[in-house]
C-alpha cells in the first residue's frame, strides 16, 4: 500500500510540474496581441517565437544609463502566465500608441519614453486597467482624452515632451490613485480645472513649459506633495499663500509667473526642502532668515524685486548653489559667502551692494559679483576678480570657415565649405569651449 501511495505522489509531482510548466506560457492571444503591438509601434526585432517568460536578451535588454530599455515581463499567477509590463525606451520607434494595448486585460506598466511616436492617444487605451503610462519625449498630437478619467487604476500618468494642446479635462480629477502627473513642454493652454483638486493621493506634479493661463491654482488639498515644478507654465502670481500647507515638499520650483507680485511664500514649515527656485516671480521684500533652518542644497531666487542685506546662512551646510541674481540687495556682502568652500557657487551680479565686509576679500571663479555693487564702490574687490584666471580645461575647436582643411603652424583648422553664412568665424578662426 505504502508503495502505491509512492508511486501517486511521485506521478502527482510530476504531473504538477508539467502543468507548471505549460502554463509558463504566454496563452497564444496575448501573444497575437503583442505581435500587433509591434507592428503598430514598428518594432522589428522582437523574436516572437521565443518563450516570452523565460530570461533572455530578446524579451529582456539590459538597461543602458536609464534611458535605453527594452523589455517585455511576464507574471504567472494562479491561471498561469501574462504579459504585465513593456518597457520601450529610447528606441526610436516610428509608429503610433498601439490599439491593441486593450488585448493585454493583465498589462500594468507600458513605457514608450523616447521615441518618435506620433498620432493621438487611442480611444482604447481608455478601457484597460493600466497603473503606469508613460510616453514621455514623443511626437503625439491632439488633445488629452477626457476619457483617460476612466482609467481609475493609474498612479503614474506621463505625457511631456509632446505636442499636445488644448485644455487639462476636468475628467482627470477621477484619477483618485494618481501619484505622479507630468505634462511638462506641450502646449496646453487654459486654466487647470478645480477638479484636480480631487487628488488627493499626488506625489509629484510636473506642469513647466506650457501655457496656461489665470492665477496659480490652489494646491491646499494636495498636502501629500513631494515635488512641485511649474516652471514657465503660463501662470499669473502671486503664489498663493495657501502653499504653505505643502509641508511634505522636498523641491519647489516655480518660475516666469506674468501678473501679480508677491511676497515671500511661508515656507518654514517645509522642514525636508532640499531645492527652491523661486525664479522671475515678481517677489518683493526681505528674503526670510528661517532658510538657514532648512536642509537646502538649491536656493534661486534670481529675477525679482528683493530687498534688504543677504541673510545669514552660513549654518546651511548642505547648500552648493545659491543663485540671487538681479535683485535690489544692499549692504554688506558677508564675510561667510566669501570665504565659502570652493564647492559652493554662488551668483550675487546685478544687485546694489555697498561693499564687502573683509577688507580683503578672497577672490575665486566660484563668485559671481559682476556689476553687484553701487556705483564706485569695492573697486579692489572688483579688480581682484577681474584678475582671476580662466577656471578648468579649456578645449578648442579650430574652423577655416568657407574653405578646405588648412594647417596652420602647430593647429589644423577643420574644412567649412558651406555656401552659408558664416556668423562666428573669420576666414580662420578658434573657438574656444
């Protein structure tokens, strides 16, 4: 008895593992599915025939510096395996956002960054149950879909560097599990609709390079926010003050607002702020002293209406770059900002300053000064950086412009025999880089 018992587990085993093994499998529809996917995207080099779930080069292409990848993943569940993610970066695919996404009822992830993709968004992305879209740095057209609010299951929507235009519809203020929302440099236009502020869940929101219009929106309910960049985004000031609830950011950058001035936003609540850029953002006042209190690595404030003397941040031992170019500064420049570590950059020109605390100054190319000075005053300050030598390497590129290769001496200039202006050289002439 005992040995028949044996004999059925060992056949069990067996059996369960040839079972295992079948349904490691892509089922056939799918991979149908995913041979449409390729010829939608004109991808050419996919080996179809390959087991899709077993490790190789064809499914699975190593990662060259983040901005190259190719590969297809497999999950096996309980009713066997499926497609759950395509990664398509930096490819240069020619083709359109494939219809046939919908055939993958188990794709989480598709990331098309990097391509030349051009076309619309497909009506029948809308009925997948997708959580990462990404089709970053492509040629797409249109309008963004009001029925991309359908798609409930999404936590990451990315659409920048594209050419979409029209309005944000109001619809995507469904995507109650967004966390990251980007839609930097297309050419959106229109005010955001309220109904974002349903987002309750956003970690990053990215909306630079694009022209939007009316007052920055209210960002109170977004209190989750990690990042928030609005750079040239086509807003009018002044920042709202309720953007000091935003207690959980670590990077803040708003520039180029039109419109209204504004103070100082109350950000010293911000206690894991590591970059601020408040560039171009029509802000008056004194610039606040609880900044030495914040872990910061990056301070721009160039490109508004600043007053006052520069405060004391000399405890700021994170901080590698401070921008306050063209502003309305004055007094005394501080003894700390002088004396700086070389690692710290820093670009005080443009202001009106009467001097320089230490009577003499250590000069170095990490300082900017230039024209930071009322008139007359520090002129040794000045001339010792007038004085300083050039920093780094320096590298040459020699051009006979309109005519063939010519060596000079110890130098060969390359041929230029274009027909075109030639706006930066002389008949020979070095450009130094």
């Amino acid at each position: 008895m005992r040995s028949v018992l044996l004999v059925l587990s060992i056949l069990i085993w067996f059996g369960a593992g040839g079972i295992q093994g079948q349904t490691r499998r892509i089922p056939d529809d799918e991979m149908a599915a995913l041979r449409e996917i390729a010829e939608q995207l004109g991808k050419e080099d996919w080996n179809l025939s390959l087991n899709l779930c077993d490790e190789n080069e064809n499914w699975n292409t190593p990662v060259k510096q983040g901005n190259y990848n190719s590969t297809v993943n497999c999950t096996c569940l309980g009713d066997g395996c499926h497609i759950s993610a395509i990664y398509l970066k930096g490819q240069d695919l020619p083709g359109v956002i494939p219809k046939s996404i919908v055939k993958l009822p188990y794709l989480k992830y598709i990331d098309l960054t990097r391509n030349y993709l051009s076309g619309s968004i497909p009506p029948e992305l809308t009925s997948t149950k997708l959580e990462f879209v990404v089709f970053g740095m492509n040629r797409l057209s249109g309008t963004i879909p009001k029925d991309l609010g359908r798609m409930t299951s999404l936590t990451n929507l990315s659409l920048e560097s594209n050419m979409f235009e029209g309005t944000v519809p109001a619809e995507l203020g469904n995507l109650v599990n967004l966390q990251y929302f980007n839609l930097n440099s297309n050419n959106l236009t229109g005010e955001l609709p309220k109904e974002l502020n349903h987002l309750i869940n956003l970690r990053e929101v990215r909306l630079s390079s694009n022209n939007f219009t009316g007052k920055l929106p209210s960002f109170q309910s977004w209190k989750q926010l990690r990042i928030l960049e609005l750079e040239a985004s086509g807003f009018e000031g002044p920042i709202p003050s309720n953007i000091s609830l935003l207690r959980n950011l670590i990077e803040l950058r708003i520039t180029d607002l039109n419109g209204g001035a504004s103070n100082f936003p109350q950000l010293e609540d911000m206690t894991a702020m590591t970059k601020l850029t408040l560039r171009s953002c029509n802000i008056s006042g004194p610039i606040p002293s609880y900044l030495v209190n914040l872990p910061l690595t990056t301070l721009d404030l160039s490109y508004n209406r600043l007053e006052g003397n520069v405060p004391n941040l000399e405890l700021a031992n994170k901080l590698q770059w401070m921008y306050l170019t063209k502003n309305f500064l004055t007094g005394l420049i501080p003894p700390w900002i002088t004396y700086r570590p070389p690692n710290f950059q820093i670009d005080l020109s443009y202001n009106n300053f009467s001097k320089v605390v230490d009577e003499a100054p250590t000069c170095k190319d990490t300082l900017n000064v230039f024209r930071s000075f009322s008139s007359g005053n520090n002129s040794d300050f000045a001339e010792c950086l007038k004085n300083l030598p050039c920093p780094g390497n320096r590298y040459y590129l020699h051009i006979n412009c309109g005519g063939p290769e010519v060596t000079v001496g110890k130098t060969t200039y390359e041929e230029d025999e274009s027909q075109g202006d030639c706006e930066i050289c002389a008949p020979s002439s070095t450009l130094g880089i």
